[in-house]
C-alpha cells in the first residue's frame, strides 16, 4: 500500500543524496589538508596549516564531466553544466590515528577512489620514505581484502577501489619524479611484505597448500619477489602515480583533479 510506497521512494531518495566518497590519505605533512582547502577554494587561495582536529574532515565538491571543462575543473558550481557531486574526505595521517584512517577505509560505503598523498621531497629519505611505504603497503593490503570478501560466494561483487599516489611538492627541488616515487614505493614494499610475510614462503608449503587466509595475507601476487602497482590490478585495483603540487602561487593540481573526476 501506499505507506510501502513511500518508504521506498524515500529510501530510494535517500541512497541517491548520498554523494560519492573519495579519501584522502597518506603520511601527515604530505599536503592532504592543503590539497582539500585549494579543491574547495577553486584554486589559488593559500591555505591554511595543517589541522589539529583528530577527525576527518569532509568537504562536498562538484566535479564537472564536461570534456570542455577539463583543464579549468575544480570546484564547479551547480549550475554550471553537468557535474558530479562527491565528498573528499580528509583523514588525520598522525600514526596514533591512523586505524581510524584504515577503519574508513573499510567500512567507507560509496568509496570511488584513494588519493594517496606523499612528499615527493621527502622520500628520498629512507625515514621518510619506509613510514609512507608502510602506510600505503597497510592501505593496499585493506583494498584487497576489501575485494576478495566482496568477490566471496553470496556476496555481491564490488568494483576494486583505484589508488592515486599524488607525488606532491613537486617544487621543491629535492623532489622525486613521479615514476622515482612509484619505484621506491615499489621497492620498499617489497621489503616490508618480505618481512610481514616471513615464514609463509620459506614454511617449505607450495602455494597450492596454502589455505586461503594466508593468501587473504600476501599483498599482490602470491609468491613473487618484486612488488609492483600492476600486481594490486588482479584485485581490480588500478594504482596511479602522478605529480603535482599545491601550495605554489599556480598550484599544479589538475591531472589529480582530472583522475578522480574520471572515478566518481
Ligand atoms: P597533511 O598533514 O597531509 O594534511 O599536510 P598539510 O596539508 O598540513 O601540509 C603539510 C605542509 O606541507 C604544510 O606546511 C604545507 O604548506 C606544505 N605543503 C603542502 N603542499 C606543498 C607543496 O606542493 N609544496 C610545498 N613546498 N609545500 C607544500
């Protein structure tokens, strides 16, 4: 009757106002929370420091889907023309709050896209450069698991969730290029999957023994000596490495822009 009705036309309404969501995340001084305020701002404005606030901060943004509009997309206004709403979601990078961060990653509904955000300038620093591998090594590890419970019998597939790697601070000139970044990501997560996994290659058991839980455990393909983006795409997962910067007085943020409105 009509009461049914209606409760599926508002439960139907609420699933649609319930925009897209796209995190931001990555070690803290990478550029999040500036990247987020330039998005929302629509460009030039300087932004502020970094928050202090422990909670992920959201901010609602217009992509525009307008072939014509690709190079001047940012935050577009509603009436110009068509355009996506999604949310960007801010997530506190400190360590001590980082299982929050996982935490979203997991439950987060309508999750689109990744944005994966480090300081190209820092990482050739191996203090910097292991902390940032392992955040992204335990935020890839989340997605694929993510993906094989969705792809278990009964469940209803999901679509893998892409990553960004936005190689940021490109103005500085310690900075690494884009495909540096990807490979001493690469390297060094192969390191830490070595050690995280060590005892499950050299147990002496072949991979066809292995139960499925410890595969659930090996990040990429099971077994392999070198660790590669490539390996997350037999999850669905697409990983994408690509520069830009922020805070300059012509922030460089456009190709990051550019991918996720390709996402949402
Ligand atoms: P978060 O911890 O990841 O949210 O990082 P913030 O957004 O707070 O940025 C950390 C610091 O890096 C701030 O001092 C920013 O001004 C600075 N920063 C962010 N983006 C850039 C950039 O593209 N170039 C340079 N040189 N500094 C940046």
């Amino acid at each position: 009757g009509a009461p049914v009705l209606l409760h599926l036309i508002l439960a139907r309404s609420v699933t649609y106002i319930v925009p897209p969501v796209v995190l931001l995340l990555g070690p803290s001084g990478g550029g999040k929370t500036a990247l987020q305020t330039v998005y929302e701002r629509g460009g030039t404005a300087p932004p502020p420091p970094t928050r202090t606030s422990q909670a992920a901060q959201s901010v609602e943004l217009n992509a525009s889907t307008d072939a014509a509009a690709r190079t001047t997309h940012r935050n577009h206004d509603e009436s110009d023309g068509t355009y996506t709403k999604f949310l960007l979601v801010d997530t506190p990078g400190h360590g001590k709050l980082r299982n929050t961060a996982l935490g979203k990653l997991r439950r987060a509904d309508k999750l689109r896209a990744v944005v994966f955000v480090v300081d190209a300038a820092a990482l050739g620093e191996p203090e910097a450069l292991g902390p940032a591998a392992q955040y992204l090594y335990d935020v890839l590890l989340v997605l694929q698991k993510r993906k094989s419970a969705a792809a278990a019998p009964g469940k209803e597939g999901s679509a893998g969730v892409p990553v960004l790697v936005a190689a940021n601070k490109m103005d500085l000139f310690t900075a690494l290029p884009a495909a540096m970044v990807r490979a001493a990501l690469e390297t060094e997560i192969t390191r830490i999957r070595a050690s995280r996994s060590k005892g499950l290659l050299d147990s002496g058991v072949g991979a066809d023994d292995l139960g499925a839980e410890e595969h659930d455990g090996w990040l990429g393909e099971y077994g392999s000596e070198k660790f590669t983006f490539d390996q997350m795409q037999e999850f669905d997962i697409d990983v994408d490495v690509l520069p830009g910067t922020v805070t300059a007085e012509e922030p460089d943020v456009d190709k990051w822009w550019w991918w996720i409105a390709q996402r949402i």
